[in-house]
C-alpha cells in the first residue's frame, strides 16, 4: 500500500530522532539537552527545505501575514522543545509541570467514561496523556496504528513499559475495532485518536481550514457517530518555562442520526472540528505540528 508523504517522513526520521532524544535526555538533563536541541533544530531549520516551505504555508494561514526566519525557527522549535518533554513526560519525572484547565462537565464526563477524546498534532499529546489525565484520574486508551509506528512504540516502550497496556491497534477491519472501542467506552475509558492525519487508502473528506480546503479522515467521526457517545476535544501548549497548560472543552454530548443521515452528520462534526482547531492554531500559532502540504489535494 502506498503510503502517504507524512507517513513517509515520520518513517525516515522518527525512530532515529526520538532515540537521540532519549539517550540526550537522560545523560545530559532536560536543560543542557534543551541547549543541544537548540542546535539540532537550527540545523534543521536551515536543511529541512520542504518542512520549512510547509511551515511557512501553514504559518501565513495561522498568523494572517507572510512569517519570517524568526517565525519559522519559533515553530521548529516549539515541536523540538515538546519532543524533547515528551522523554521527561514518559519517564514520569517532577521535570514538567501541567496544568489543567477543564469545566466540571467534562470531568464528569470523562470520570465516568464512555468518551471520545479527539486530538490533532497540535502540542504535545503525552502531556495530557501522562499529566493532564493522570492528574484528573480518568483512565485512557490510545488508539493508532501499531503497524506503521512499530518502531516509535518499541522507543516509547523503553521508557514507560505500560504504554502498549494503553494501545488499540487502529489496524483491524471496521467491524472487530468498533466492537473492541465499544468494549473499551463500556469499561469507563476515554479513547484518545488523533484525527488531522489520514493513512493511505483512509476515507478523507475536504472541510474549511484556515481559509482554504483541507482534507481530514472521515473515520474517527464515523466512529463517533456508529458509538453515538460523549465526544471531548482537547490540547496541552507550553507556555514557558517547564509549564504546560492542558485544556479540555466538550465537543457534544453524543452525535446521533437516523441511519440515512449519519453520513452527513459525520461530515458536518468534522468541518465544526476543523473551525475549533483552526481557532486554537490562530491563539498559539507555533504549536501545530505538521510539516507536510496538508492543503495539497
């Protein structure tokens, strides 16, 4: 099967990459690694041509103006800096500080279970994943491709032994995966999936982002349509320092439709997403990490 140009490049340089991050974190620190970082990213600012021409396309549609060297190295570093807190977040170290900014709803919601957690390569995931959730004390599974990220788990699985415990292998025929989300939603789980990247041969549907036509994967919207349960979205930014600040909003109550118009009511969950993240790409700019022409057809 094809594969997609992101998958493509998680594939080339994800594996290496995070395994330099974790033997710098540990034997150096989380500062003296961030000062190594710092070069790292610089080279990769001036070698990486077509993320940085990605960058840009993506920054002039999040900033509203052509960026410049000094956006560009921002948004490079951003995504080096939550890589890089991603080994400290795993190790379950004091060296990050989360904090948690979600309405009593969605707590309820959340500690009571049954519920879609939809997110986008937007921050830093593990620190809702390893502090935000933990500290809320709501129970999570992941879902996503074993398959394709087979080497990243393995990495990850160094650091924190019971991250596969937390994984469903997306790669399973429609019927098999729904009845297992279902099982998980019936256990009193929140499932986290990531839905601004489609794998090759993924149903996609074209909605408004940033201003212009971007294609999403219909699916996780789908699902949240088939599992007719409570849909949360969320998100963790830096905000200096060590901090990061988690923030979890209710997306709908349970996204249900006679069988003739689920289709449509998925489609119109996606476009209503992709308004949210455009909102919160504009509020943090640097902090949306896809290095790839995600408005390319």
């Amino acid at each position: 099967m094809a594969k997609t140009s992101w998958q493509q490049q998680r594939e080339r340089g994800s594996a290496l990459g995070i395994g330099i991050l974790f033997a710098t974190a540990r034997l150096l620190g989380r500062r003296a690694a961030r000062f190594v970082l710092a070069f790292v990213t610089f080279y990769f600012l001036l070698t990486a041509g077509a993320a940085r021409r990605s960058s840009r396309q993506y920054l002039r549609r999040a900033l509203g103006r052509a960026p410049g060297w000094r956006d560009l190295w921002l948004h490079f570093w951003c995504f080096s800096g939550c890589a890089l807190d991603r080994v400290f977040l795993l190790a379950g170290g004091k060296e990050i500080e989360v904090q948690i900014e979600l309405a009593d709803e969605v707590l309820a919601i959340g500690r009571r279970g049954g519920a879609l957690l939809m997110v986008s390569h937007f921050g830093s995931f593990e620190a809702m994943r390893t502090s935000g959730i933990r500290q809320a004390e709501v129970p999570l599974a992941i879902l996503m491709d074993r398959a394709h990220g087979a080497r990243i788990t393995q990495a990850l699985e160094r650091v924190a032994p019971d991250f596969s415990a937390q994984v469903i292998d997306a790669d399973q025929p429609g019927p098999s995966l729904v009845l297992k989300l279902r099982e998980t939603l019936a256990a009193g789980k929140l499932v986290g999936m990531m839905v601004d990247r489609a794998r090759a041969g993924e149903a996609t549907e074209s909605v408004d982002f940033l201003g212009a036509p971007a294609r999403f994967p219909l699916g996780p919207w789908q699902l949240a349509v088939a599992l007719r349960c409570p849909v949360i979205v969320g998100y963790a930014v830096p905000c200096g320092g060590r901090k990061y600040l988690a923030r979890f909003e209710l997306f709908s109550t349970g996204l249900e439709a006679a069988r003739g118009q689920r289709g449509e009511l998925a489609r119109e969950a996606m476009q209503r997403y992709a308004e949210w993240l455009a909102r919160q790409a504009r509020s943090a700019p640097y902090n949306w990490f896809n290095f790839y022409d995600f408005w390319a057809e």
